[in-house]
C-alpha cells in the first residue's frame, strides 16, 4: 500500500487529487472546532462531555458529527442530514417509476437525482437546526443571549443559519471530494470524524480503572485481528460462470470464451450500516425538539442503545443489504444483457432461467453477508454495555468497518487510475 502511495505521488494529477482530498478533510476538521456565536465554548463543551455519559441518544448524534456537536460548532449537524437525504430518495426511486427511469437516463438524470438531495438535506438540515437550538437553550445547559446585547430573536437566527450553513459546507466539500478528490467524499468524512476521535478514545480507556492500560493493550489487539477477517469477506466473492456462443463474421470466429460473472458477498459494503444508523439515529434528532419530555427522550434513548437498538440494528441491517443489494445489481438487466451479447450460463436456459439463477444467488450470498455486518456492528455495542471501556464504544466494529471499507474502495480507485495513467504513457509512446 505504501509503494503504491509512492507511485500515486510521482503523478501530478493524482498527487494533485490526492492533496486536495487531504486539504478538504483538514478544512472540515477546523470547522468542527469553531463555535456557533455567542455559545459560551468551554462551558458548553463541560456540559455535553458530562450529558454524553448520560444519554445514548445524544452520544450517537456526538458520534456522527466527530465530535462537532459537543464542541458546538458551526459543523454540529455533521453529514448525517445529507446522507439521509440519499437514503430518502434511493428509497423513492425504488417507489416512484418516474424517479427510478431518471437515474437510468445517464450524466443528465444523475444531475437531477442530486439536485433533488441537496433540496432535501437543506430541509432536514433547516429542522436539525431548529432542534439543536432547542436543546441549547433548555434548561439542560441553558444558553442566554441577553448579556450579549443583541435581540435574542437574531441571536436565534444567526445560529439556525449558521449550522444551516455549515451542513451546506460540509455537503459541498463531500461532493468536492468525490468530483475531483479521491475517494468518495461522504464516505471520507465519516472516516476522518471516526479517526478525530480516536486518540481521545485511547487516552480516556488508558486512564479508566486500575487495569485501563490492560484493557486498551487488548482492544487494540482484537481490532488487529479483525481487520484481516474484515478484509477477507469485503474481497470475497462468488464467481458465476459465464459462456459466449461462437459467431461467424466473414472468415472471423468470433466469441467462445469462457469468463464469470463476480457477486460479492458483501454488495452493498457499509452502506446498510449507515443507512440503519441514520434511521436509529432519527429518534434522537426528534428527541432534540423535546428535551424536557420525558419519554420521547427515554424512547430515543432506548432506539440509540441498548437491547432495542441490538435487535433493530440486526433486522435493518439486513433488510437494506438486501434492498441496497437490489439496486445495484439487477438479475433482469444483466441476463437481458448476457443474452444479448450471446452469453449463457452452463447449464442454465437464457432469459427469464438466467434472472432466476442470479436472483437466487443473491439472494443466498446476501444473507451470510448481512448478518457478518450486523454481527460487526452489533457485537462491539454489547461490550462496551458490559465494560464501559471508550475505546470499544468509539472505535467498535462499525467503525472499524467504515475506515477498512472506505480504505480499500480509496486505494482502489488510486490504482485503477495508476493503471489509467500507466497505458496513457503506453499510448503516448
């Protein structure tokens, strides 16, 4: 992986990609520690890091935003509302026909689809704010503007439109990043909110108890000794063959070679993760509407951790691996084009057989899938009830999955365009 970091440096245009990506990620963590104006920073940040301890619900919106929330900071909303806003309209191409023929239609009805994201995280961003300017203001931590000297009204508003604006920002340098970064710039984000907390992690389960350093010495292994596993399962595979019939063109034959369709074990990778981490996590943005209702903030609490959110982690997790699983891989699609290009399974008619074959496939290998994510996700959430230890709630298998995940897709796409650069030359020459 170094080597090939090397070899990414000594091209100006990947180089190029690759230090705006890092510029953008640095920019978004400076933002994470400017404070909203007029929130008085330090007192703030003592009374959410003793509320974090308190309540799950809000640990977990702590958690998405890498620490923004607790700091208030112009990026407390964090990336969550534009990644709900994608889940919302993946779902509504899967319900509305008109949606779902616009994705098909190219470069033209991707602009389209995007647009109609941006409208929608503006919305969930607008009542975010709201709700956060909610919960500031409770008496939970009591945020008074009246010694400021400004209307209270304006004070409001600057504040709703300042963390408006900072989810703008950080919607803007995702989209950047995955334009012409390298990577794909939500999925970026939320690694760099995950390492941002890392260090303050291991410091806090060094210094837990008597036996901290014992305990962090052992997490540290285990999360070494998963990574291969994860690995392993994120690269594997089941390889379907695939047959083309001979054609005769002339005095050409053309056609009659042998090759495999490849199905992934793991499809749809870490997105039913977040997908059912957002809607676990919409509880809480309620919740932050309500903060002096008892139960509403008891509900959120309970959906945010606990035996609750295990069992609920497990069934959405599955289900949008199957659904997101569904999307990007179309049996109907890819036997119509197999049959096209005259390819045929052995064994198995053309068509309608073919579609059947696959879906069924997918069907089985899905399923061991999705329970290796929800048992990554789940398992981890279980300790830290019974241990308590930072480092397992921080840096648990969710987001040793994220980092793993978005590591490999990352340096993927830096070889693949290595070897886009390396047959230029070829051509060049």
């Amino acid at each position: 992986m170094l080597k090939g970091l090397a070899n990414a440096f000594r091209v100006k245009e990947l180089r190029d990609k690759i230090l705006l990506t890092v510029g953008i990620l640095v920019l978004y963590r400076i933002g994470a520690y400017v404070p909203l104006p007029g929130i008085p920073f330090e007192g703030m940040l003592n009374q959410f890091q003793t509320a974090l301890s308190d309540q799950s619900a809000l640990a977990l919106l702590n958690l998405f935003s890498g620490g923004a929330l607790a700091r208030v900071s112009v990026f407390s909303l964090g990336i969550m509302p534009y990644i709900t806003a994608q889940i919302i309209m993946q779902m509504l191409q899967a319900v509305i026909p008109s949606l779902g023929e616009m994705a098909k239609e190219g470069d033209a009805g991707q602009r389209k689809i995007t647009q109609y994201t941006r409208y929608i995280t503006v919305g969930l961003a607008l009542l975010n704010a709201v709700g956060y300017l909610f919960l500031f203001k409770s008496d939970s931590y009591g945020i008074d503007f009246s010694g400021i000297g400004a209307p209270e009204w304006l004070m409001d508003v600057m504040v709703v439109v300042t963390m408006l604006a900072g989810a703008m920002i950080i919607m803007w340098l995702g989209e950047v990043i995955t334009q012409r970064g390298v990577g794909n710039g939500m999925s970026l984000i939320i690694f760099a909110n995950i390492m941002s907390g890392l260090p303050t992690s291991i410091f806090s389960s060094v210094n837990t108890g008597s036996n901290g350093w014992l305990m962090t010495i052992l997490v540290i292994l285990v999360i070494l000794a998963v990574i291969p596993f994860i690995i392993y399962i994120e690269r594997g595979q089941r390889r379907i063959p695939i047959q083309y019939a001979k054609r005769v063109q002339g005095r050409r034959v053309m056609g009659g070679q042998a090759t495999y369709l490849p199905v992934k074990v793991n499809t749809a990778g870490v997105i039913p993760i977040i997908f059912a981490s957002a809607i676990l996590y919409f509880p809480a943005q309620i919740a932050v509407f309500f903060p002096t209702v008892g139960w509403i903030n008891a509900f959120a609490n309970a959906v945010s951790a606990g035996w609750l959110n295990w069992i609920l982690s497990v069934v959405l997790i599955v289900a949008f691996a199957y659904f997101y699983t569904s999307m990007v891989f179309n049996p109907e699609e890819t036997a119509d084009q197999l049959r096209k290009q005259g390819g045929f399974i052995p064994g198995v008619r053309p068509g309608k057989a073919t579609a059947i074959y696959i879906k069924n496939v997918l069907n089985r290998i899905t399923l061991p899938g999705s329970l290796f994510l929800a048992l990554i996700a789940v398992v981890p959430s279980i300790l830290f009830t019974f241990t308590s230890n930072t480092l397992i709630q921080a840096f648990g298998g969710t987001s040793i999955l994220i980092m793993v995940g978005v590591a490999l897709d990352t340096m993927t796409q830096v070889e693949s365009q290595l070897k886009t650069h390396d047959y230029e030359g070829l051509f060049i020459r």
